[in-house]
C-alpha cells in the first residue's frame, strides 16, 4: 500500500531561468550546460532515498522535462506504470527488493530507460537487460542525462525501419 509520500508528480516551468545543469560528485558542485534535451518529455523515476529523488528530479527539470513522476516504493512505482511517459530512470533496487520486474514491463512496452544505482556488481541482475545503460552512484547530473538521451535515441533508431 502506498502514501502520498510514495509517489507524487512535479511539473515545471520550462521557461524557468537559472543554470541548465548543477551536478554534485564527492560533494563538489559543476555546472555543465548540456541544452534542454529532454525537452517535453514525462519521466519516470523510481528511487527510494529522497534526497536522490529530489536531485535527479531537479537535474532532469533543469533539462528540460515537462514533468517528473517520482516513485520511492515497488508498489508506488506499479501505480505509476498506468500513467503515460515518455521514459524512466530505475534504481536497481529499492533496499533490498529487485526493480527488475518493473523494468521488464519498460522492456515490454517499449519505453527507454537507465538503470542509476549503487549496485553496479549485481550483474546477475542486469544480465536480462543488454543496452540498457547504467550509471553507477555516484554520479555527475551529465553522466545521467546523457545516458537518458542514448537509451531514448537507441529506442527511437531501433524504429527507425517500422
């Protein structure tokens, strides 16, 4: 059962003024201008530790995105499947449960994602999902917008032929 602490959606202002990008590594900050290249788009983003949340729900606002649904919960993040998006940042695991289930349904519907998470070594995990990219925490703002944009483009190209 979820709360409204689970899953709530942020919109934005994408005339808003300020600085395109503010990464933090190590706790140094870096401003990188990177364009608004998720311009428009919805985006999911499932994360369990809010502070993460509100960074990357930050980071992708400040590129561009209309609209930012964070799930911090498995069954918050199923809810949030039913709603429309364009594409989706996964934590790999959410404590100690496996986001992989949900993240085959993305595979299933087709819509582009990244995995963002601590736990680069859990291969096993990955394996069933070749050329999604992963970006490993800790991570630059750039380093995750970027691979954004390529599992998006990659969606895009593989239907190019259809």
């Amino acid at each position: 059962m979820s709360n409204e602490a689970d899953s709530r959606v942020c919109t934005c202002d994408q005339d808003a003024p300020g600085p395109r990008h503010s990464a933090r590594s190590g706790g140094v900050a870096e401003i990188v201008d990177l364009g608004r290249p998720l311009e428009g788009l919805r985006i999911l983003l499932l994360e369990d530790e809010a502070l993460i949340a509100l960074d990357v729900e930050q980071i992708c606002r400040e590129h561009g995105a209309a609209e930012v649904r964070v799930a911090r919960t498995l069954d918050a993040a199923a809810g949030a499947l039913s709603a429309r998006f364009d594409a989706a940042i996964f934590d790999l695991m959410l404590g100690s449960q496996p986001t992989t289930g949900l993240a085959r349904q993305l595979v299933e519907s087709g819509i582009p994602f990244i995995f963002a998470t601590g736990h680069v070594a859990q291969d096993a995990l990955l394996v069933p999902f070749p050329g999604v990219p992963v970006v490993g925490k800790p991570y630059f703002g750039a380093e995750l917008v970027e691979a954004l944009v390529q599992a998006i483009g990659s969606r895009a190209g593989s239907h190019d032929g259809d």
